[in-house]
C-alpha cells in the first residue's frame, strides 16, 4: 500500500511532507516550494488531501495547498508508483489558482 507520510522532492527542489494519513485515507501536511513568481518570501504552506487506500500498492490521491505568501492556492493529483528498487515515486499533476482583480481578468488567473 501506498504510504504517504514523510518527505518527498521533486525535480526543482521543492518539498512536501505528509505528516498524518487518517484510516479513510485524509491526510495534512506541509509543502515547501523551491519556485515562485510571489514578490514576497516564500514560506511553507499547509495542504490537505485524501488518497484512495488501494491494496495493490498504487494509490490516486490529490491536496490542495494554501500558499502563505501570495492570493494563490494549488491543487495537486497524482498517483503512487512503486519504483525498480521498491522506492514510491509520486507522479503529480497541478493547477495554480492566482487571485485577479475582475471577471474579465478571469482568463488569466488558472495555470
């Protein structure tokens, strides 16, 4: 089964910890990122998530992230995978939400 909990890096150095996965597969946490096109400092930021617990090792799951520094959020989906030397590889997709001042600036405020 797919096990969340702990830290995980990505390819551009940002990093995610999951601290608690409940028995219905919820989970929080933290998330680091190494990015940012934010005029302020980056500071860690909470997520919160849910994965389904299947038994062959492979979850989907998916968390959003509220970022501390900027009028953003981000919502993550992914998958588990079981790597050739057994380690768990996250693959992920991921959406920026950026806060815009109009509906007619909507266009532009989903990455």
């Amino acid at each position: 089964q797919c096990n969340l909990i702990g830290w995980w890096e990505n390819e551009l150095g940002s990093k995610m910890h999951v601290s608690t996965v409940d028995s219905q597969g919820n989970f929080s946490g933290e998330y680091h990122t190494a990015v940012s096109s934010a005029q302020k400092p980056i500071k860690p930021s909470p997520l919160i998530g849910s994965q389904h617990l299947d038994e062959d090792g492979q979850c989907t799951f998916g968390f959003t992230v509220n970022w501390k520094f900027s009028d953003s959020t981000a919502v993550f989906v992914g998958q588990c995978f079981a790597g050739d030397s057994e380690d768990e590889v996250l693959q992920t997709s991921w959406l920026l939400r950026e806060k815009v001042d109009s509906l007619p600036s909507d266009w532009k405020a989903t990455r």
